[in-house]
C-alpha cells in the first residue's frame, strides 16, 4: 500500500498519499478496492485519513462510478475522448 520514497536525511520514508489508477481501472475491481480502503482507513490497521486515498477511474458506467463513490476515499474521474473535436 505505501510507496517507499527516498530521503537524502533518513534514508527512506512512506508516503501517506495513496493513488489507486493504473494497471486496469478501479471499478473493474470495486469490491477489493473498497476493501483495501476501508484496511487503509481503519484506525487499528493504518488510520490514513480518507482525503489522503485517490480512486482514479473513468467510470465505465453511471453505477460503477456510484459505487466507488461509496468508498471512504476521494473519488477523481479521469475524462479522456477518442477525438480532439
């Protein structure tokens, strides 16, 4: 879940803003994405704060979107379109 990030003072550090995107889309996966948020939140496994978790997607549907949507976490919505007009 944590990225380790380089630290020229302490050698290494995590970092404690997660982006879930990438590698197959979010809502592919809703169910274990929202399981892994809910890990990630919890106070007695990593108590981050849920502005600190992205879910990056493109919504593949309306319900889907909803659905993340109902993950304790910010949700980004990744617009793109297959023309420039």
């Amino acid at each position: 879940f944590f990225s380790i990030l380089s630290n020229s003072t302490t050698g290494c550090c995590l970092s404690n803003q997660i982006v879930f995107m990438g590698m197959g889309d979010a809502a592919d996966n809703i169910d274990s994405v929202k399981k892994a948020v809910d890990v990630m939140t919890d106070r007695s496994c990593f108590g981050l704060a849920p502005s600190k978790i992205t879910i990056s997607t493109v919504g593949p549907s309306p319900e889907a979107f909803r659905d993340l949507a109902k993950a304790n976490s910010v949700l980004a919505w990744s617009g793109h379109a297959a023309r420039d007009e």
